[in-house]
C-alpha cells in the first residue's frame, strides 16, 4: 500500500483528493492547519479509517514535518497547502506570501533532506507534488491558451506568491536533485468549496435570495475544471509523470462569468424554485471590477492527455449540476463552515 502525506488536506480540492486517494487503497496522512478554509468536516467520513491520519500542523513546523516524513515514510507528499483566494489576497497580502513562499519552502527543506537519508530505491520512487493555478501566467486576450512553457506574469498577490512557489520548486529540483511535479489547473469547483469563490457564493446567495454579485461586466472568461476531474488528473501524474516536469490540468470548459451565474440560477430554479416563482437571474447585481481582474484565463492541457492519457471526464453541464446538487443537499456543512469571520459579503476592495 502506497502512503502519501497530503499538505492542505482539509481544504477544497485537498480534501477531495484525500478521500479519493483512501477510496483508491492509499494509506494518507493529511497534514492541515485548519486556517478559515480548512475543514475537518470535509474528511468526517474517514474518522475512522485505519487508512487515514489527521494531523493538526502548519507546513511551516519544520519539526513536525520531519517528524512525519521519518515516522510515516510516505512515497510522495501532495502539496495543496496555500491561501489560495485573489480577493483575500488583495486585502491581505503577506499571509499569502507566509504560507506560500516562505511556507513552501519550509516544507521544501525538509522533504529534501529527508529525501536524501532514503534508501536507492526509496529515493528513486519518491515524488513531491506541487499544486498550483493558471493564475501565474497571467491574463490572456480573446485567443490562446496558456501552455507549460508561457511566461510568468502574476498579476495579483495570490498569484505572485503562487508564481514564487513554483519557481522554488524548480529550483529545488534543479539545484538539490529533488523529484518534483508541478500541476497547474485552471478554476475548479464541485463539492466542499468555501463559499467565498464564485461558485458555492452565488449558490448561497441565490437561496437566500440576496443580490448576485457579478464583478464588473462580467465578461471575464475561467476555464472550469470539475474537482474530481483535477484529483485524477494529480494522480496520474504522480503514477507516471516524469520528475521534474510541468503538467498544465484544464477542463476544456471556457465560460464567461455570466454565463457561469446565469447557468446557476437556471439549475437553482429547476430544483428549488423562489415562493415568488420568479428567476433568480433578476437577483444579478453587478458591482465595481476588482482590482487587476485578469480578462481571460485558458488551459492548453494537450501535454497531459498525449504523453499520460489524461483527459477530463466530466462536462461543464454535468459538473455544474452534481455541484448544484451536492450544495442542496449539504447546507448543514456550509451553514457550519460560515463560523462568523465571513458572512458571504464581497471581499478585495481597494481602499
């Protein structure tokens, strides 16, 4: 059995991919520190799992790291660890580059020397993979796609941290000999999300029956990756991806951001009409840009699906529902996240 130390496993796509790493026979012990996005109701299902540890811990504990790595010596460590929203980035950015940058490389350290005290085989088997986003690259005009080789051009504090963290991760590979894989996914949802991001925010708010709010007009164009597609996606490329490699994950689902609400509003609708019978689309309030809004991200994710056979399985109509769904019927778990430090208002205003 394969054992994985999962940083951040407590968060979004995280926890996902812990639960289906356990489903898929890995042993995993998650590494979270329950920061406001992190979750211990996410992985309730596996409380009593011999398959799984939970261990509340900071990244940046380097004596707890290593205390891990040495007790539990797993074959890869999965990196999803990060502040990881624009908006909270833009009213507060050195948390993002703490966690991040100085985070990243913490837990950087001390993968790589423990990584060195490992047997030949050990070493030759061992993986750190790093989770990051599209958003380093910067914004595109109305063509093209970003690719593995697209320059960095971070245009926000949570992107520019992101964008500091990969390049120490290439330079723990190149300088250290470290195996590293970086993914970079484009805009994911699904299932567990915090309702800060536009997706499960709009959900919220459309059954409260609250204004909508659609960042200036709207127009600015996500590729939408369904979580468990990207889980997939991290584990094929930690089966068979080659060290010290980039691998761009995207869902092949570009949308405009309207498009994406008013496709929420219709689905909303259909499931759990207003007493008023009339459509939420009339709850859409636009509101002022925020501040460096890219216009336009794209994946090319052709890399991934020609050289590891990768490619997503589910549509952007398909995930939206079982999201839409998933939300319905989970509100006790939102209602339990929104502990009082948010309560669903906008965030990234510029002083």
């Amino acid at each position: 059995m394969q054992t994985w130390l999962v940083t951040g496993g407590a968060g979004f796509i995280g926890g996902n991919f812990v639960l289906d790493a356990v489903a898929a026979g890995v042993r995993v012990i998650t590494l979270d520190a329950l920061t406001y996005a992190g979750n211990r109701d996410t992985l309730a299902s596996l409380e009593h799992n011999p398959h799984h540890r939970f261990v509340h811990g900071d990244i940046g504990d380097r004596a707890l790291v290593a205390a891990l790595l040495a007790e539990h010596r797993p074959q890869a460590v999965v990196h999803f660890a990060a502040e990881s929203h624009v908006d909270r980035s833009i009213d507060g950015p050195a948390a993002f580059v703490q966690t991040n940058v100085v985070g990243t490389l913490s837990l950087l350290e001390c993968v790589r020397d423990h990584w060195r005290g490992l047997g030949d085989a050990e070493r030759a088997a061992f993986r750190f993979l790093h989770v990051s986003t599209d958003e380093v690259y910067g914004s595109l005009g109305d063509t093209g796609k970003f690719s593995e080789t697209t320059p960095y051009a971070p245009n926000s504090p949570y992107s520019a941290s992101k964008a500091a963290s990969d390049h120490l991760v290439r330079a723990f590979h190149h300088t250290y000999g470290l195996p590293t894989l970086t993914t970079n996914c484009s805009n994911n949802y699904g299932p567990f999300q915090f309702p800060e991001k536009l997706i499960p925010l709009i959900i919220q708010r459309a059954l409260a029956g609250e204004p909508l709010p659609v960042y200036g007009d709207g127009r600015n164009v996500r590729d939408w990756l369904y979580v468990k597609d990207h889980c997939a996606a991290i584990r094929r490329v930690l089966e068979a991806g080659r060290a010290g490699e980039t691998w761009n994950v995207g869902g092949n689902a570009e949308r405009e951001n309207i498009d994406v609400v008013r496709t929420l509003c219709a689905l909303l609708d259909e499931r759990q009409p207003r007493s008023d019978g009339l459509p939420r689309e009339r709850q859409i309030a636009y509101v002022a840009d925020r501040p460096g809004h890219d216009r336009r991200y794209a994946i090319d994710a052709g890399k991934i699906e020609r050289e590891l056979g990768w490619r997503p399985a589910v549509s952007f109509e398909q995930g939206m529902a079982a999201t839409v769904d998933w939300y319905l019927a989970n509100r006790d778990w939102t209602g339990r996240v929104l502990d009082g430090s948010y309560r669903l208002q906008r965030l990234g205003a510029v002083a």
